[in-house]
C-alpha cells in the first residue's frame, strides 16, 4: 500500500516512552533527533506542531523521584519541574538547527469557552506564519483533567489533546509517535501472531476490543487512548497515523507517501 500523503500542516505528537529513559531521565539522543527532524521538514516547507508529554517524568527525575508519583499535588509539582527542563532541551535543541520554540500550555476551559478557543486558535496561526514551533502541553502544574482520573475530563491525555489541537489547527496530518509500531488486531506482546493493521477507514467496536490498556510506568497513554484521539481527528478531517517513536525518521517516510504504522484515514 502506497497512499499519497501531501501535508504541508503537521501536528506530532511524542510520548514519555520516547523523550525519557527507563529511569525517568530525558533521552538526550531522541529529543536531539526530534528536534533535527522536525527542523528539517520545517525547512522542507511544512508547518510543525509538537505536541509533548514527558513534563512529570522528567520533572520527577530531576526531583530524585524512584518512580511516577501518585499524589496530584506530587504530579504537579514534578510537571511545574519538568516542564521548564523539556522547554529548555527543545530551545536548546531547536536552536542547533535555526529554529524558534513557543510554549503553549493548555487547561481543558481553553478549548471549551468559545472565546478562549478563538484566541488559541488565533494564537496558533500567527505562530506558524512566523515560522514558530509551537511546543503544547497540558498545564498539569494547574490542571488534573489528564493526571486524575475522574469525571468531565475533556483531554485524558496527550494523545486527545494532540487531535484536538490538530482539529484547531487544521492540521493536513497526525502522527503519533508512541512505542508502538501502530494498531494490532490482539495485543503483539502476548500474541506473537498479531497482525498490523495498515489502513483503518471506520472505527468499529471490534478495533476498540482489540485495543490495549495502560502504556510504560511513566506515560498515561495506552492504544485505547489513541484510538479516541483518532475518532476525534478523522471527525475533524485530519488524517492520523501512528508510528513507533524509537525511529523518528519515520517522518520522512510517511510524507513520502510510504506505508508506515497505522494510518486512520479521515
């Protein structure tokens, strides 16, 4: 399969498993390849939006923290921390290759009040026209709708608040990189006969059992919350596709119209 994907406004998402270590410590290597990346598409013509998790295992790190914690106030305290490290490894990363960082941080009211949604996407636009890369994360230092579980929440986690913002945006594309190769029809980590599915047009409730739960002991993500960010994208009209973030440069092969992952068609 071969689809032909002619994006110019591209939103990506990256996972805690790709920007943090095992032990909780930023991946120095991945965020260097992200950011060249990234840099280098930009360069090539396209429009980037990054979309980023990572804020409490990083902070958490960097706080002595043995593991992700679980009281709120802990959490916040750990993405107020990690928050300032990852926006200064993405300026100092970005930087190398002649590219300037925003940071927007985002609470659920942003995108409910009509007002408030108008100006972000405002914001957004003349942030891109300025050849800006914007970086968007939840504010978890003020906000639990993502960190705690509980009612009304309206984003969940990275994944749904990246199709969201790529639906404000009127992103052309999606791409989640997570640490994953994409959506499988049963779990490849006790089923070694699962099969990738390359291309899902229709979300059925089979393609939702067949989702896992829970992704790594630092993220909240798993392929569940993907799939709801899908549903969220291709309503929107924004294709989505999800790719095994260990290999950033499967960007390159997935604007050239390669098949790669899962692709959810909108």
């Amino acid at each position: 399969m071969n689809q032909t994907l002619p994006s110019r406004r591209i939103v990506v998402k990256v996972g805690t498993s790709t920007l943090a270590h095992a032990a909780g410590g930023p991946n120095l290597h991945n965020i260097d390849m992200l950011a060249r990346t990234l840099s280098d598409l930009k360069c090539a013509g396209h429009q980037i939006v990054l979309v980023s998790s990572g804020a409490i295992a990083i902070g958490a790190y960097k706080l002595g923290m043995p593991c992700r914690p679980k009281e709120l106030r802990a959490k916040q305290a750990a993405a107020a921390v990690g928050q300032c490290e990852l926006m200064h490894l993405y300026d100092k990363f970005f930087s190398e290759y002649g590219q300037t960082v925003g940071q927007i941080l985002l609470t659920r009211e942003d995108v409910e009040d009509p007002g408030r949604a108008e100006n972000l996407r405002a914001t957004f636009s003349t942030l891109l026209e300025m050849g800006v890369v914007p970086v968007v994360n939840e504010n978890d230092s003020v906000s639990y709708a993502e960190i705690e579980t509980g009612h009304h929440k309206v984003f969940g986690d990275n994944d749904t608040l990246s199709a969201i913002v790529s639906v404000f945006c009127d992103a052309d594309l999606l791409v989640l990189l997570s640490d994953i190769d994409g959506l499988y029809d049963d779990d490849p980590q006790t089923n070694p006969d699962a099969r990738l599915i390359e291309l899902v047009t229709e979300l059925t409730p089979d393609l939702f059992q067949a989702a896992g739960g829970a992704g790594s002991q630092w993220g909240t993500g798993g392929m569940s919350t993907k799939l709801e960010a899908a549903k969220i994208a291709m309503d929107g009209g924004v294709d989505m596709i999800i790719s095994n973030g260990s290999d950033v440069g499967c960007l390159y092969r997935i604007l050239a119209g390669e098949a790669v992952g899962t692709l959810f068609r909108a």
